[in-house]
C-alpha cells in the first residue's frame, strides 16, 4: 500500500477526531443496533466499530478496511478497550441456602460498591498506564453465551469492499455504516464504482436494514484529489454530487433519506443521513 493516504486510510485517523463516544452514534435512533449484525466499512482503526460492540447491544459487527496496517491496528483496539471495561458484577452462587444469606449480603455490598464505583465513573480501572507498561489484558476464550457480547461480537477483515466479497456478507447485516468513505471510493473508482458500492450494500443488507452515510462535501474532494495524479485524473470524469446520492439510492430500492443532523468540528463537520432498504 502506498505512503499516499489516496483511500483516506489515514493513520493515527482518530487523534485527530477523538471522541470515546462518537458523536456520528449519538445522532442515530438509540436501538438502532439492538441485537443486530453490523458492517461498518471504512472501519480505520476500529474506534467506531469497538464503540457499536461494546456499548450499543449489537449481536456481531463486523469492520473491514483496505488497508491491513489499519485492520491490525483495529484488532489491537479491540484489546486496549477490552483491558479498560470494568468487570461486570460478579455472580453469587447459593441463593436461597444459609449459605445463600451470606451470599446475599455479599450481593449487596459488591452492588453498593459497584455503584460507588460506577459514581467515580471508573474509566480508570486498568488505567492506559498499565496497558503501556504491561500490555493489554488476554481476551479469554469465547463461550457460547457470550458470543454476541464484547469482545467476541466483533472482528475485522482487510479487504476492498468495493470489489471483494467477505464471507460475513452472506447471511446479510441489518446495518451498514459508511462513515467518511463516500468520497475516497468517488475518487478511485468513478461514478460508476461509487454506484456498484451503493448497490452492494443494498445486496448485503436484510429487508428493513439501514444504510448509515456520512457523506464528505464536494468541496473537500479538490484538497484530496491534490494527493495524486490519478485521482486528479479520475475527478475530472465525476459528474454525480454528493447532492445526487439520495436519488441515486432511492432508484436502488431505498428509501427516502432521514436527515439525523450536522455533527463534527471543522472540516469533519458532515451530515449522518440514513435509508432503509424498501
Ligand atoms: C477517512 S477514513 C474514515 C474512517 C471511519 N469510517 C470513520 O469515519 O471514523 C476512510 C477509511 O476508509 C477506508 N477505505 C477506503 N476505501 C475502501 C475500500 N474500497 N474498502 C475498504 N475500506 C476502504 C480507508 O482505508 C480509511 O480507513
């Protein structure tokens, strides 16, 4: 892969548009993931695609990206917030015995300390200091009943989805989300690619699923052009807009777009759209 960044397969991506919960997610109706299988292309360093496993109930989500440096960095993300999540309450065995009694007691005060805990918001469980002096935690084998929980709900594939299937797609997403991309598969493959990309994601997505877009602006395309010749060459033949993409969608079999706001600071300053597959 060249040095050029000409996918946006920017490094170091989410220093400079940090966030531990990504304001893209906020906008979106709040059980929007609930118990669903997500595919999140254009995944970078799998911040977004950590955050929808971890916090947003999703049954599997799935990140890929082209660039592989990325996808490994992602994978390496899965393990740094996996070391910083809070063990959960624990389980207490032998209710209703005497034993129980003290079982019960010891439920109590480990819930009235989880809650002290959870009141000090304990981000600082295993703070990043231990994880650079002495790494990230083990992820512990998955057991069937955890399955759809993180850490084991999610995984990431390098890949150019564009143009490549991954195995995941055969049994379909209920959510697509395509955050930041739009622009990079406009620049390297055209009109045309962009349309193919539009269609595959109606192909991989169940009857009712959501298509998640976060378009870039037009007038952000002539800085990332600049970055190569053969993008400055492809952008001369582009004659769709961001403006046309909804239409565009709409003849595909989507629905009409629903426009869930503006977020971002500055240049990352884009609209978060959503259309369902009709
Ligand atoms: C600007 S970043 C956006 C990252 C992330 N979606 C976000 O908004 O937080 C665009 C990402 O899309 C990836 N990408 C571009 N074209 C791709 C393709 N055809 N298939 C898979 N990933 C692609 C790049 O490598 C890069 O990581």
């Amino acid at each position: 892969m060249s040095n050029t960044p000409i996918y946006g397969n920017y490094h170091g991506y989410y220093t400079k548009r940090p966030s531990a919960k990504d304001p893209r997610l906020s906008l979106l109706p709040s059980g929007i993931f609930r118990g669903a299988r997500v595919l999140d292309v254009g995944c970078n360093e799998g911040w977004v695609t950590c955050e929808i496993a971890q916090y947003w109930g999703a049954d599997k989500v799935v990140g890929v990206d082209i660039d592989d440096t990325l996808v490994r960095a992602a994978w390496r993300r899965r393990r740094t917030v996996w070391s910083l999540q809070a063990p959960s309450e624990p389980k207490v065995e032998g209710l209703g015995s005497e034993e129980g009694v003290i079982s019960k007691k010891r439920k109590r005060e480990s819930q009235a300390f989880l809650s002290e805990k959870s009141k000090l918001s304990l981000p600082d469980y295993f703070p990043m200091s231990c994880e650079h002096e002495f790494g990230s935690l083990p992820v512990p084998p998955s057991q069937n009943r955890g399955k759809q929980v993180f850490p084991h709900n999610i995984s990431f594939r390098t890949a150019d989805w564009t143009s490549t299937e991954i195995p995941e797609d055969a049994e379909r997403y209920t959510v697509v989300i395509a955050f930041s991309i739009s622009k990079w598969i406009h620049l390297n493959t055209g009109d045309e690619g962009l349309k193919n990309f539009f269609r595959r994601v109606y192909q991989v997505l169940e009857p009712r699923g959501a298509f998640v877009l976060e378009p870039q602006a037009w007038d952000t395309y002539a800085k990332a052009k600049r970055m190569d010749e053969r993008l400055k060459e492809n952008a001369k033949d582009l004659k769709l807009r961001p403006d046309d993409f909804e239409n565009i969608l709409t003849s595909f079999g989507f629905g009409r777009a629903q426009h869930f706001g503006t977020t971002g600071e500055g240049g990352f300053r884009r609209p978060v759209d959503m259309f369902i597959k009709l």
